[in-house]
C-alpha cells in the first residue's frame, strides 16, 4: 500500500513541478536546464574516473564540456532557445488602437486606447460595438489598417457580415441594394422568395455546419444566418 501512496506523491510532485516550469521564464529556465544537464553530465564523467571506466568518463566528458562551455548538444543549442524567448513578439500602436503579434502562435491581439471604447480589449466587442469602432476609426489609416488586420485573423467573415448588415469593406454604406430585410434573408439562406418553413430548416442546419463558432468558425457568419432564419420563421 505504501508504495502507491508514494508513487501518488511523486505524481503530484511531478505535476506541480511542471507547472512550475510552464510559468518560469523561458530564458531562465532553458540556462538552468543547460548548466543542469552539464552538471549532471560532468558529475558522470567524475564517476567514470572513479571506477576506471574510461570510456565513458571521456564520451560523458566531452558531452558535459560542449554544453557547460557551448550551450549545445550537437545540433541542440539551450542558449538558442533561451535567446528566442526575447523579443518573439511585435507592438504596434496607433491612435485609437494597440496591437501586438505573437510569433510563434501568430495570435494577434489588441485593445482600444482612444475614443469611445477606450480600454476594451478588441475580443469584448460584439458586432454592434465592432461596426461603431469601424465607423469612428475610419478616419486614421493607420487604425483602420490595424482593425481590419486583427478582424481577418480573429473575425473569419465579417466583411460578408458587415456588408449583409449595411456596411461595407469600406464602411460605406451599403443599403442601396435594393433588396428587403426579408429578400436578405432569404439570400443569406441561399433560398428564394416562399421556400417553406422546412427548407429554411434545412438551408439553415447546412449552413450552421461550415461556420459554427464551436467549430472553429465565424460568430458573425453563424449570427448573420441565425438573423435571417428567425426572420423568415417569424413571419
């Protein structure tokens, strides 16, 4: 029995330490886990000698020389990798915007800095709050370039959505269709004017499968259809 309690406890120790070990600096922890592993190697080496094993005193030798005065075992570098953790990010800032750019995720994130959503993180906005962000950023380049950045990597579809909606690319307006919010709704479902309450059922469940954000798809193309499903169903 004793024997489980202990291997319970070496697995938590275990868990706990590589939690530890997520949350330390990446630099840090690669130039601990070189001089570590030198260590250690070099501690072997000693023991070779101790026991005349030669052979391996040399082999673990050389092994513990190239990382304590290297950083590298053969094409393995720690000091690398230690390095890379500095400077893996890019910042960007703008009047009304803040971005920055993980390089090794690509994750593009931001918050609002100016006007009137100051201090909201980018991902809080929904559509509503996005379309009057798009409208009072217009007129600085360089926010408007950002925004549109962040919402092509983060907002899969929301220039259809937006263009659905009234609003264009350009956030123009963009009501000169011609068509009813009735029409629209049908031609968000791909259906025509008096499809039954069946064939919207089935145009929307369709849809739903490619662009639900549980999928990995777009809240505003799966909310755009949600729109035009409850339309046509209310009426």
């Amino acid at each position: 029995m004793s024997w489980i309690i202990l291997a319970a406890l070496g697995l938590l120790a275990a868990f706990w330490l590589f939690n530890a070990m997520r949350k330390m600096d990446r630099g840090l922890l690669m130039r601990g886990l070189r001089w570590g592993v030198g260590g250690l190697l070099a501690l072997i080496a000693l023991l070779g000698l101790v026991f005349r094993r030669i052979d391996i005193a040399t082999i673990v030798g050389a092994l513990a020389a190239s990382v304590l005065l290297r950083g590298r075992i053969g094409q393995f570098s720690f000091d690398s990798l230690a390095q890379s953790s500095s400077g893996n990010t890019s910042k960007v800032r703008s009047r009304y915007l803040a971005m920055e750019l993980d390089h090794d995720t690509g994750a593009l994130t931001g918050r609002v800095v100016d006007g009137a959503f100051a201090g909201w993180d980018l991902m809080d906005l929904g559509p509503e709050e996005t379309r009057k962000l798009l409208d009072e950023v217009t007129g600085d380049a360089d926010s408007i370039n950002l925004l549109e950045n962040w919402l092509d990597a983060n907002r899969v579809g929301w220039r259809e959505y937006f263009a659905g909606e009234g609003a264009e690319t350009g956030h123009e307006s963009a009501g000169n269709s011609g068509r009813s919010p009735v029409e629209e709704a049908y031609a968000v479902l791909g259906l025509k004017p008096g499809a039954s309450n069946e064939d919207i059922r089935a145009a929307h469940r369709e849809l739903m499968k490619g662009v639900h954000p549980d999928r990995g798809g777009s809240e505003y193309l799966a909310a755009r259809i949600n729109e035009a499903r409850d339309l046509l169903l209310g009426r």
